[in-house]
DNA sequence: TATCACTGACTAACGGGTTAGTCAATTCAG
DNA sequence: CTGAATTGACTAACCCGTTAGTCAGTGATA
C-alpha cells in the first residue's frame, strides 16, 4: 500500500510513524469529533490500515489523548517574554493582545483544541485540565500582571475591569469560536476585530483624566 | 413498564410524549453528543423502550433537529424591547448586556446549544444557521444600533470599537463557554464578571471629555 | 353499572450494517 | 535469508431502525 521510496528507510519510517500517526488523528478527530472518527479513517489519511495504529497505540482513547498533549504547542513562554518588554503599558497590551489573537484564533491548531475540549470534555476531563493550564491561566495571569502594574504606575483606572481581567481579553473568544462555528461561510475581519478590541479596551482602561 | 397512573389518559399522554422525547433527547445529546448518544439512552430516560421513540421521530438525525428546534426559545423579541426603553445610552447599554447574559450563559438551554452547535455543527450545517439568525445575529444588532445612537448623541466616542459593535458584547461568550468547559469544577461569578464587562465596554464607548 | 370487543401505544427481539481491536500471513529492507 | 513492519481478514460487540405481538384503556351495548 505505501509505495517504497528510497530515501526513508524503515528505521527512519518507523522513528517518524507515531507523529505522523498522531497528526492524522488530529485532522480526523477535529472534523468529526471522538466518537464519530474510526481509526481506519486515521490509517487511511496516512495510506496504511488500521492494524499500523495499533502497532504504536494501544486503544483509541489513547489515541486520543495522546494526540490532544501532542498538538498543545507551548504558550505560556511566548506570554512571559511580555513582561520583558518596554515601554508604556498601553503599548504592552496591544503586543499581548496581538499575541494572543495570533495564538488563540489564529492559530487552526488551537482553535481546534477549543472544539475538542468543548465537544469531548466531557468524556475526557483531563484535556480539559490541559487547556486550562496551557492556554487560560497563562493568558489570564499575563492580563492580570500588566493591569495591576498599569494601575500602581497610575496609567490605569481602578476598577471593576481592573479586578476581573479575564474581561479584557476575553473577546479573542469570540474570533475563535466564530471561526470554528462558520469557518469560512461567514467569514471575520481579524485584524479589524482586534483593534477594535485593543480601542474599547484601552480606552476602557485608561484614566479619564 | 409504564405504571397505569389514573391520573394521565392515553390521549394525554400521547399529546406529551413528543415533547417529554425531544426534552430528554436535549438532555441526552447535550452530555454526550450526536454520534455517542443512542436512541436507547433517550428512550430510558422516560422509562420508555427504543421502538417508541421511533412511533414519533422517524430517524435519529431528525429527532436531533427537531430537538434543537424545539430548545431554541425567542431571544430576539426580548433585545427588541430594549429599543423601547428611555435613559442614557450608558442605561440601555446595562439593561441590553443584563438581558444578553441572562439569555447566554446563564440559560442552561442556549449554552448548552452553543456546544452542540459547536461540536455537531459541521454535521448539522442547519444548527449552525439557526444560531446565527436566533443569537448571534439579533445580539450584534441590537448593539449596533445602541452603539450607532450613542454616537449620534455625542454620548458615545467614534472609533474603531463603535465600528464593529461584536468586540462590545463578546465577552458574553467567555462566561458561557467557561462554565460549558468547567461546569462546577471551576466555578465563576457571574455579577462580578458582568459589572467588569459593563464598567470597561462602558468606559471604552463613552467621551473622553 | 357490568361486560366485552376493539384500538393503538408500547414492547421485545431481531436483521443488517458498522467498528474497535486481534492475529496469522505477507512483504521487504538489511 | 531473516526478522521486523505491515497487512487485512476476522471476531465480538454495538447500535440503528423494523415489526409481530401484547395488553391497558376505551367506549358501545345491554
């Protein structure tokens, strides 16, 4: 069924199987969710039958997870080098909204793991775990740490918004998952949406002097 | 297997049934999803067996659609009121956020239809569209129009967030989406996050003056 | 009111199709 | 040739949708 190519040899084949496994699962899974893919479909996307599968993974729901830690690109990293940045703390919100636009609903690969973790959470409460703590709390701590230095420095207002900063942030949801709910029949103004979400919250946030 | 209770005739019972089925086929597919969910599950959750489901809906596909019609109550004619009221643009902007959280993350109902419409959607484009023109579509218009008539009074700034009114109103779906990937695991105050959200979108829109 | 023929909502059991997981046979690089 | 990688036929279990048969409830009749 896959045709020999001379230059991969079967250790080096072999070596690569399990990733190539794992991103085949993560097209089909993402299409159909959990319950509705077969593994045989995951086999077929990489031209071999569903016996290769169980040759590296031992059930689906291994699969599964496996391929749900797999896709989880870091995050938190890109998010901490913010702290390192100059300059006022306006300007460090516009950079770490842009990073997180870029990272959230950008990103195919994450905004996939938000269907997932929406649809099959339930079944598998672990990548629920994983997404909180991969993408959620990092994101959340960073607005909370540039807020509160952007009050002490007297730049922002006190206030509710101050208190809660999920709240501005949270719109990059709504890019995400109207992305993931139209894809491309309705299409979204990306760069548009995020300045008007940088303009309101900014705006939101400053003193009135 | 039904007890014989005194009280409910046949007819009255037959006139029931169709909605007692598409009440406990919400509950069923919303926990599992479309393709883990078996009609045998729907059927014992009434005490009743999988045939009977089969005597009012005459395929699972159609018993899903008809379910998530009948579970998609009016939200529109509620935001259309809002245009009616009298007060500052500051005012109706409060009330219009206060009803659109009541309506989405804080109805069991349309929240958990936002996760079938984001899990089985790409298998039920139907679902999608009636989500769009029953939430999505009315919400955004009716912020448009607050948006627009604030602007128009001098109450509200022109900018970038007046112009793509969503950004004002999208924080919505955090509140929603959090407690459909967390349920009573991680719990989040609803008034707290909803005064944070009013006071930012608020300071956001209005003068600077 | 008591009897009884009839109706129709419901059940139980099954056919047919599908899929997770297994394993003996096959292939092919070294 | 050898043995590791892969195949694909196979099994067991599952689930959708069907249907012959059941029996509770109804209402006509005396």
């Amino acid at each position: 069924m896959k045709k020999t190519e001379k230059r991969t040899s079967r250790a080096e084949q072999k070596a690569r199987r399990p990733q190539e496994i794992l991103e085949a699962a993560f097209e089909e899974f993402t299409v159909k969710g959990y319950a509705a893919t077969r593994v045989e479909d995951v086999a077929a996307r990489l031209g071999v039958t569903k016996g290769t599968i169980y040759l590296y993974f031992p059930t689906k729901e291994v699969l599964f997870e496996e391929m749900f830690r797999h896709m989880s690109t870091p995050f938190k990293d890109v998010l901490d080098s913010v702290g390192g940045f100059k300059g006022t703390c306006a300007d460090r919100l516009r950079t770490l909204l842009l990073l997180a636009y870029e990272k959230i609903p950008n990103d195919r690969k994450t905004r996939e793991l938000l269907r997932l973790t929406l649809s099959d959470g339930t079944r598998f409460p672990d990548i629920v775990d994983r997404h909180f703590d991969e993408f959620i709390a990092p994101l959340v701590a960073a607005v909370r740490a540039l807020v509160d230095e952007g009050v002490s420095a007297g730049e922002f207002r006190r206030g509710a918004a101050a208190n809660y900063p999920d709240v501005v942030a949270s719109s990059i949801l709504h890019v995400a998952v109207w992305r993931l709910m139209f894809a491309d029949r309705r299409s979204i103004d990306g760069p548009a949406f995020m300045e008007a979400h940088y303009d309101l919250a900014l705006n939101g946030l400053l003193q009135r002097s």
